[in-house]
C-alpha cells in the first residue's frame, strides 16, 4: 500500500489512532531527540515541520468523508463514496516546459529522493469552511529544483488525472476536464508550498487527492490540485479550471481574503468543520500565513488581482 520505502511503516500503524494525535503532543513537548530515542525508527520518518501551526487538527473521520473532488461527484461524499475506484498504483508525473530535465518521473522515485515531512496546516475552502489538516508532504520547490526551472519559466501548471473509467463525475462531464491549476513560480517556489503524499501519517486517501496532491495554504481550497500526473513550467500564465469556468468569482491568484469577497457571499468568516455545534470564526488575511506570504503580493491590488 505504501509507495515509497520513507512511508512504508509510519507511526499510526502501529499506534491506534487516537491515541496518534496525543502521542505527538507529548512528543512535541518532549524535546525531538529524547523522544524519538523511545520510539519505533519508523517514527523519524515524517519529522514535524518549522511551518506547523499548533492548532488541533480535525480528526481523520471529517477530513476523509466532506470532500471537493469534482471527478468522483459534486457532493461532498461523493469522493469518499467513489474514490475506491481508482487505481493509484502505478503512477508517475510528467514534468515538463521549461526545465532542464523534463521527464516521465515515477512517484516512487519522487518520494524517494523526498525529505517528507508532517505539516499541520490550516486550509480555508472558497465556500467559507475550514479545517486544520496533518499533511506529510515535502516541498514543491525541492522538486523543482531536481528538475532545473530555466530562467525564462514564470509559472508553474498542474494537471489532474483523466480517467473516466474510474472517476465517475470525470464520466458524467460535470467539469471540463482535465483539472487544472496554476501558481507563479515565486508562490510555487516558497517554502509553505508543498507536495502532499500523505496524512496522519498515512498515504493520503483517494478522496484526498491521492498519490499527491497540491498543498497551498494561504490559497483557497480549489488551488491545491489532487491527484497530480502533470507539472508544466510555462513563461505565460497557465489556464486554471475554476477561473475558466467563471472568472468573476475565481481568479488567478485565489488568495484567502476576509476584505474581499466572493461575488455571492462573504468571505470575512469561515465555519470551522467538526464538533457538534457549528463553530464560525473569523478568516485572517492569507489564511494566517501573511507573514510569510504577503512580500508575493507587496505593490499589487488584491481587489483586482483576486
Ligand atoms: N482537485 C481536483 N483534481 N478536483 C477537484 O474537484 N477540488 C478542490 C481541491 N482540489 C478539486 C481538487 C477544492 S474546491 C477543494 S476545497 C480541495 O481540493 C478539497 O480538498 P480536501 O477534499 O482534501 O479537503
């Protein structure tokens, strides 16, 4: 099931899992090396990130089962509903454009060559809801920089899988397909910009965008692409599916902004996903990540560039 020797065991296998979120907390607060002497080797794998948040992720329940993957359906169970239906195994990412060695790469070889590591981020759909999500992921530019990025590459595009036979919203057409994302090449090259492999300490489901997945954090949800088979460094700035499909509610840039809204509701707050009662809080500028986000966007008119 595992697809690379890094992730073969990982710490939620042989932990049950609620028992997973409070080890780590005690792990956090034990000092790294001291903790990880008293642990299986398999623990060291996923080494907890600098750009963490300490808020409490969601649990495993509500990340699997409420879910945007327009290719399984449009509601929001149907990803976890149909994503058995696709086969992950084997896969590899076409990387091309303006790099120096474009190629076929197979996915274990990508993660291979990967330092992964476990990010809790928080992550802020376009429909004004939230959630807090343990990714292990590594960095896109980690990987960009394998492939050699020429100086005249300005922009980064992705593209999702097409597989009809096994992805059954793809077969009903409810999108143009393929998927389709886009990043400028500062925002793809910065450090919170990651490649997503897994969660919880476990390959990512398929209703998660299994194998990999797009992770960027100060963007809303639909900028983090699933299920990857494509990467194109272009000197124009690529088409993006939602913005295609409606460019007056979904811009380029899909920074997460409480000062502007969408044009069909607010996007000053969010409801945070989980617990019994619906809890809404305020939506902070960059999703939180100004500090390290907002030099992108210094001189620009976020009200423009949306
Ligand atoms: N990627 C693909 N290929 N197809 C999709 O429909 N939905 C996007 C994004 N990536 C989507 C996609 C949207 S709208 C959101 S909010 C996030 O995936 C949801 O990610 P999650 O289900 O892991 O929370």
């Amino acid at each position: 099931m595992f697809k690379s020797s890094k992730s073969r065991l990982s710490w939620a296998d042989v932990t049950p899992k609620s028992e997973f979120l409070n080890r780590r907390q005690i792990m956090a607060g034990m000092g790294a090396a001291a903790g990880m002497a008293a642990l299986p080797a398999s623990a060291a794998t996923f080494p907890a990130s600098q750009y963490s948040t300490d808020l409490e992720p969601n649990s495993l329940e509500d990340i699997t089962s409420y879910n945007n993957f327009y290719e399984f359906g449009t509601g929001k169970g149907d990803p976890a509903r149909y994503g058995h239906l696709l086969n992950t195994d084997p896969w590899s990412v076409q990387i091309d454009g303006l790099v120096d060695k474009p190629g076929d790469y197979d996915l274990a070889d990508i993660l291979d060559n990967a330092d992964l590591e476990e990010r809790i981020y928080r992550f802020r759909c376009v429909e004004a809801w939230s959630m807090v999500i343990p990714w292990v992921g590594f960095e896109l530019a980690s990987l960009l920089n394998r492939v050699g990025v020429q100086s005249s590459a300005k922009y980064v595009a992705f593209e999702t899988l097409v597989r009809p036979s096994e992805m059954p919203g793809q077969a009903l057409g409810n999108l143009n397909y393929p998927y389709r994302e886009g990043l400028r090449l500062d925002e793809a090259m910065n450090p919170l910009t990651i490649l997503a492999s897994g969660l919880y300490g476990e390959d990512l489901p398929n209703q998660n965008g299994a194998p990999l997945r797009l992770v960027v954090p100060w963007k809303y949800g639909f900028k983090s692409i699933k299920s990857i088979v494509r990467i194109t460094l272009t000197d124009t700035q690529p088409e993006t599916t939602w913005s295609n499909l409606n460019p007056r509610e979904y811009g380029f840039y899909s920074n997460v902004n409480p000062n502007v809204d969408h044009p069909r509701w607010s996007q000053a707050s969010e409801r945070k996903i989980g617990g019994l009662i619906a809890k809404r809080q305020e939506t902070l500028m960059f999703n939180g990540y100004e500090e390290q986000v907002a030099d992108l966007y210094a001189g620009m008119d976020l009200s423009v560039d949306y």
